[in-house]
C-alpha cells in the first residue's frame, strides 16, 4: 500500500511517469554503452546505469538530492576502478 502511494503520488510527481523516466534512463545509458553486449557489462556500467537514473530526475525535475546521488554513484565506479588497480598491482 505505501509503495502504490508512493508511485502513484510524491515519486510520480517528482520524477514523471516511471515509463517516461526510465525510456529516458534506458536512452542515456544506451547511448553510454554504444554496441557494449550485455555479457560484457561490469560493475561499474551497473553503477553508470545508476547515474543515468539520476540524471533522467534531475531533468524531470532539477533538485539537488539528484546531483548529489549521481556523485555519489560517480564515486562509487572511481572507487571500484581504484580497487581493481591495487588489485592487480598486488598480483604483478
């Protein structure tokens, strides 16, 4: 019951309806992905999804909660990539 709310009401009227926010969503990160495959994606592209989220809200409707989750995402992929060269330097 609250999720329906939710989607039917505050969610709705800040970020649109969820099939024009995440058409949006989906252009973005194809265009992000070009011919990428599927099987190909990382980690990483899932976070970059997470952005493209983001970014479809804050064109819906600019609120600085936006910018500051898709920072955050941002952060989480540079954090990830960090992880990967210490990793791999820890191997050599």
């Amino acid at each position: 019951m609250e999720a329906q709310r939710l989607v039917h009401g505050d969610r709705n009227e800040t970020y649109g309806y969820p099939w024009q926010d995440y058409a949006r969503t989906v252009g973005a990160f194809k265009a992000l992905m070009g011919d990428k495959s599927i099987s190909d994606m990382t980690a990483e592209d899932g976070m970059l999804f997470m952005v493209c989220v983001k970014l479809s809200r804050q064109i819906n409707l600019p609120k600085r909660d936006n910018l500051v989750d898709a920072a955050g995402y941002l952060e989480c992929i540079n954090w990830s990539v960090e992880n990967k060269i210490a990793e791999t330097s820890e191997r050599s």
